[in-house]
C-alpha cells in the first residue's frame, strides 16, 4: 500500500522552504455551487461547464477537479465519476479527478470498479482524490457514523488498493466484508491512478505521508497551509519512502483582467458575499438541519478562515486565499506563494459567488494564455 502514480516526464521533487521547486502545474477547481446552478436549467449548466473543461485542455492546463458532497448546497456533483466521464470524453490531455471522493459514502469495490472504468475511457487520466467528509449533516441523513468516518475511509481506502492490484479480493473489515469480489476493469494507469489525500488535521497529513500518497489543502492560509506542508515533508523523509516525493496541490481562488483594477473590481464583492459557496437556507431549516464540523483547533482555525472571508477582500488578498489582478500581477504573486508555500499543483478557482459567466471565462483564458506560459519558460 502507497504507491504514488508516476511522474510526467521532466517533473522534480518539490521540497519549498526556499529550495528548488517542481515543474509547477496548473489545474481548474470547477465549482457547481447552489447559487449558481440555480440560474440556468441543469443540463445547459452542464454543457456550459463541459465547454469550459475543453477550453483549459486546449490552452495548457494539467488537470481538473470537482468536489463531491451529498445533502448539500455546496456541490451538486454528487456522482461525480459519471460528470468526470463526459469530461474525459470532451477532452484529450486534461487529467480529471474528484477533490475528492468522500470515502465513506462508497462501497469500496464499486468505487475501485467506477474510478478503473473512468480511468480507461481516459486513457490514463485519472487523479483519485480521497476525503474523509467534514458536515455531520451529511452523515446523518444518510445514517452514517459521523465520528468514524476516519477509520471507515482507511478501511475504504486499503479495499480500493486491493481491489486495483489483486485479482479477487477477501476482506473482513468492521464496515466491509468482502468474499472473493473479482474487481473489473484493472486501471488503465499501473499499478493505479495517482492517490491524493484531503488533508487538514495534523494526522491526516501523517497518514497521507507515511502512506506515500499525494497531499491536497484547499482553506487555510499561506502561513498555515506552509506549516502543515512542511510537517508533510518532514514526516515523509523520515519514512524513508524512495522517491520522487509525492505532489503537493493548493487551490486557490483566481480571478484574471487585464488590469488590476478591473480584475479587483470584478471580484472584490463576488468574493466576500459568496466565496465559498453561498445557499443552503433551505437546508438549514429542515429537520436534521445544517450540523456542521467537529469542534477541534484545525476546525476552529478554518472557522476563523470562513469568518474573515466573510468580512474583508483584504483578508482573501493578504493571506493568499484568492489572486487577483493582471496577469503580470497574478504571475508574481503565484511565484511568491510557490516559494513561500511549497507546492507543485496550483488548483485555480475562477467561479466563486455570482460572478457572471462571461468573466469566469475570461479569467480563465487569460490565466491559460497569459499567466501558464510564464512557468512553463522557467528551468
């Protein structure tokens, strides 16, 4: 178990902490947030998300990430190996993937069997992300034990891995039991798709690094995220895995103009109304309501990240949660984050709030024409 799946050719170890860098990639974070999928008929949504997944193969770049969540205003991709294959199939180089699949909403085998068909309809594009979930909420109204979801998504997690490397699997687990189960496809990648972990506790990142599998960050801030990344690192070399070390992937919210004050104009309000996600009235009025995360210090932290998103742009702009400006500008800040953050897969967010579609798409153009090339001239 722990096998990362291998590198496109050219690519480095990322180490951060003022040392030589990756090859930095980029990647689109595509958002289906209440709000927004409100304004238009699904299924045109859809065709209109699908053309912008066309767009950033055509203009470079690396991959392309939804989110699942289940009872929630926050993501209605809630299969989301089946809107990933229509992706693929719009698509010829973009890698595609769940950040992430919520582990313990999943019969493992046929999650394994799903994530494997997908990755041969792609041909060997697949990133697998892997969470454990955050909302009690949605636990409960699937009748799931929120406090265990750790220890279910491990086990998830080593069945999955079985299932992609082991003609039948036998598993006697607490919460699956599996009797010769003949997973079918094999991945199209080998041994498997790139694993990745969602991590934000500290011992998530320990699981993630002594397991030798990717790390993904999403809330946090620069200063913290580089904290968490440089535990990572370190708990990584101790365990003396051979190389290349694992990636390390931030998304961040991103919005391109051709000037700064255009581009700060566009975004400022569209980014603390509704960043995040924005909904979910409705939902807190039913009967299981909205229960959120368990109370600890990391949880306590984010909390604290959402409330000051809520109130000022200058906290998204100064704690690195959203980049905004030209591209010259927007180039410069990624550089300094790079350097001070240490990552190699920059994940970018141009739909966030209300912002129209017509400047998400224009943000997103000018990122791949504009800001991408500028990285990839660099040795």
């Amino acid at each position: 178990m722990g096998s990362v799946g291998k590198r496109r050719k050219g690519e480095k170890e990322s180490r951060g902490g003022g040392e030589p860098m990756a090859q930095l990639e980029f990647a689109i974070w595509d958002g289906f947030y209440e709000r927004h999928m409100a304004t238009a008929p699904t299924a045109d949504l859809l065709e209109q998300h699908l053309r912008e997944a066309a767009l950033a193969d055509e203009i470079g770049y690396h991959s392309y990430f939804v989110i699942e969540h289940q009872n929630s205003y926050i993501s209605h991709i809630t299969s989301p190996s089946v809107y990933l294959a229509a992706v693929a199939q719009r698509t010829e180089r973009l890698r595609v993937g769940a950040m992430l699949y919520v582990l313990p909403f999943h019969n493992p085998i046929r999650l394994a069997q799903e994530v494997a068909l997908l990755d041969q309809l792609s041909r060997g594009r697949v990133e697998f992300g892997t969470g454990i979930g955050v909302h009690e909420h949605e636990f409960i109204r699937w009748n799931l034990p929120f406090y265990e979801r750790q220890a279910m998504a491990s086990e998830a997690l080593e069945i999955i891995l079985k299932a992609w490397t082991e003609e039948l699997v036998t598993y006697e687990g607490k919460y699956w039991r599996f009797n010769e189960a003949v997973p079918i496809p094999r991945p199209y990648q080998q041994p498997y798709p790139p694993v990745w972990v969602g991590a934000h506790s500290p011992a998530s990142l320990e699981y993630a690094a002594k397991h030798n599998f990717h790390v993904a960050q999403n809330i946090d801030v620069d200063s913290v995220v580089a904290e968490k990344f440089q535990l990572y690192r370190q708990v990584w070399q101790q365990c003396d895995h051979p190389g290349p070390m694992p990636r390390l992937f931030l998304m961040r919210f991103v919005h391109v103009a051709p000037t700064d004050a255009q581009a700060e104009a566009e975004a400022k309000d569209h980014l603390v109304r509704g960043g995040i996600a924005g909904g979910g009235e409705w939902l807190k009025q039913t009967r299981v309501g909205f229960k959120g995360v368990q109370e600890t210090s990391t949880n306590r932290e984010i909390q604290r990240v959402f409330q000051g998103m809520s109130h000022s742009y200058e906290f998204w702009i100064d704690n690195g949660l959203a980049l905004v400006g030209s591209p010259d500008t927007v180039i410069q800040k990624i550089q300094a984050q790079q350097q001070y953050v240490g990552y190699d897969l920059l994940c970018t967010n141009h739909r966030f709030g209300e912002l129209p579609t017509e400047q998400v798409v224009s943000s997103l153009t000018l990122f791949g024409r504009e800001v991408i090339p500028a990285f990839r001239a660099r040795p």
